[in-house]
C-alpha cells in the first residue's frame, strides 16, 4: 500500500451517483477534491448538495471528448489520483445515442490517458468499467478471466475503453486499471434507472399516488449492490502497488422481478395489481443473466459489500418514503460510505 498525506484527486464525472459518493469518500479521508462537469456553471450538483459537501469540491467545466479540454484541466488541478465515472451511463439510451456514447466512452478514456502521458504526470488512473461487457453469464460466474460479449453500444464503448487502460498500461507503464461493476444502486439514482423507477412509484403508490408502473422484462437477472460500496473498492484499487483490474459485486444475482416484488412489499403492497408490461420498453438485445465472481477483489484489496440487493431495497425505500411524505428523518447508512 502506498503512504497518504494531503493528496488531490480528480473525478471526471463527479455530479453522477458514483462520483459523489466518491467525493464524500475521499473527503473523509482528507483528500482535496476536484470534480468534472460539461458545463460546471450551469450545473446545480444536486447529489452533492444531497451529501452536504458541495461547498468543499472543487468544480471544473470539462469535455471529455475534447483532448485540450483535458489536457487543461489536468494541467489545471495537477492531480495524484484520476477517477473517470464521465460519459453516457444509460445502457437504454445507447441504443438512441450510440455516436455520443461511443465518443464519451472510449474517446473521452483515450484522451485521458493520452493527456496523463503526454503530461508525464504520475497520477494513478481508474477507470469505471462495466459487468455489460460480459453479455449473457449463462453458466459459472464472470471474473476477471471471462471473455467479454458486449451486446449494447454502451458495453462495447465500455469493452474499448477497458482495452485502451490494458493496452496504456502496458505499453507506457501508467498506473492504469479498470474497476469491472456490476449494477450498485443507491437513492442518489435518476429515475431513468429502473430501480428508481421502481422504488419512487411504490412508494407514491403507498402514499395514495393511483400511477401504474411499466416496465419491460420482469425475467432478467442481476447482482445488485449499493453504490457507497462500491466507491471504496475503487478507492482501494488505486492504493495497490500494482495496477490491477478488478470484479466488483456482491456475488449474489436475482431477477428484476425479485426487486419489484421487495420494493412494493416494503410498502405493504402487492406488485401484481400495479405493474403492467410495455413491450416499447424492451431494449433491441438485452442481457437475461449477470452473474459475478468477485473473490479477486476480496483476496486482493480486502474489499467486502455491505448490503447486497435486500438492503439495497431497505435503503432506497426508507430515503422514497421520507421525500413522499416530508420526513426529515436522518438515513441510516445512506450517505457515507466505508
């Protein structure tokens, strides 16, 4: 393990779900925080309001895809540690958007790692990769030896982008990896995200709302884990004397409608009378199994899950419950990370 004094870290991306978590995370342990935005002025950072640690980030405009926007800001926060959880997130909206996803992606990542070795700074990199490049996980479980079968724009951008980090690492010695997640959920979420979608309507269902949710396959299955997790095995990724790509995950998959099932019971509901099928929501191809195998990261890193999809549930449905009613009741683990 490397030592730590006062370091500077970088989030490319730092107004997402991962990246404020992150910023909390690295707060705490007394890093000086920088985080990216495509147009910092304009944007609000609610998530980080949320965390209540807006004031001691330091907030940046970057485009990713443009390389002298990186270069500048690089140059600009002359960071020790670069976090990159920029780019298009959406696997749906990948199938709307393939262009800008594949240029937010992998360029966005090329133009990082070129900046860092055209700089020749010594700054460790991390980049957020993704369990969608396996595809299907029919048999077994994925680690960090299983072939990649994206099926998706986004899974092949994110499949590129693992590539470019081997590839930098090993060509130009960076201390380069690559953090394999599989889906962490939290409330800091969109509701684009179908665990949102489904934990907001339960809870306004609950609370007299008369909405129904839609939703497409019910059958496929995932590991779901907590994202405030998660941030710390990328953290402890970077600590490592050898740059390493790891699994991520809880190692615990069930299907979609297992989460819809424990959302609406949480309320006191039955599922059944308020969810439909909408065949529009149904993706061109889709991945029916996630399954994971994230011993490495335990053996390696000493990195554990706190909550696997059960609590995941818990969590994001007390925080729903309280934004339905008003509540100012303080959350339990919600905010802070390991």
């Amino acid at each position: 393990m490397i030592t730590q004094n006062t370091r500077r870290a970088l989030i490319c991306g730092v107004s997402g779900q991962d990246g404020s978590y992150l910023a909390r995370l690295l707060l705490d342990k007394g890093y000086e925080v920088w985080g990216t935005s495509r147009d910092a002025q304009a944007m609000t950072f609610s998530n980080l309001s949320r965390l209540g640690i807006l004031g001691r980030v330091r907030t940046l405009s970057m485009a990713v895809n443009d390389f002298r926007s990186v270069l500048q800001t690089i140059t600009s926060s002359e960071p020790d540690e670069i976090y990159n959880l920029s780019g298009q997130s959406s696997v749906g909206l990948s199938f709307e958007q393939p262009v800008e996803t594949l240029e937010s992606i992998a360029i966005g990542t090329l133009n990082l790692l070129e900046a860092i070795r055209f700089l020749k700074r010594p700054a460790r990199f991390y980049n957020a990769g993704s369990s969608e490049c396996f595809g299907d996980i029919e048999a077994g479980a994925a680690d960090e030896a299983t072939p990649f079968h994206p099926r998706s724009p986004y899974a092949v951008a994110k499949v590129t982008a693992h590539g470019l980090v081997a590839n930098y690492r090993e060509a130009y010695g960076l201390f380069a990896c690559t953090g394999i997640l599989f889906n962490h959920e939290s409330p800091l979420r969109p509701e684009r995200f179908v665990t949102q979608k489904i934990v907001r309507a339960a809870a306004r269902i609950a609370n007299g709302g008369s909405d129904k949710l839609r939703l497409g396959n019910l059958e496929i299955y995932r590991d779901w884990g907590w994202a405030p997790d998660y941030v710390t095995a990328m953290w402890l990724m970077l600590q490592q004397n050898v740059a390493e790509d790891f699994v991520i995950a809880t190692g615990r998959t069930v299907s979609l409608q297992y989460f819809v099932e424990k959302a609406f019971a949480h309320f006191g509901l039955d599922w059944q009378r308020y969810v439909e099928s909408d065949s529009s929501l149904l993706r061109p191809s889709d991945i029916r199994f996630g399954r994971a195998n994230p011993a490495k990261a335990a053996r390696l890193l000493g990195w554990q899950h706190r909550l696997d999809v059960d609590g995941v549930i818990d969590e994001m449905c007390v925080v729903a419950s309280n934004e339905q009613t008003g509540s100012s009741e303080p959350p339990t683990i919600l905010w802070t990370p390991r």
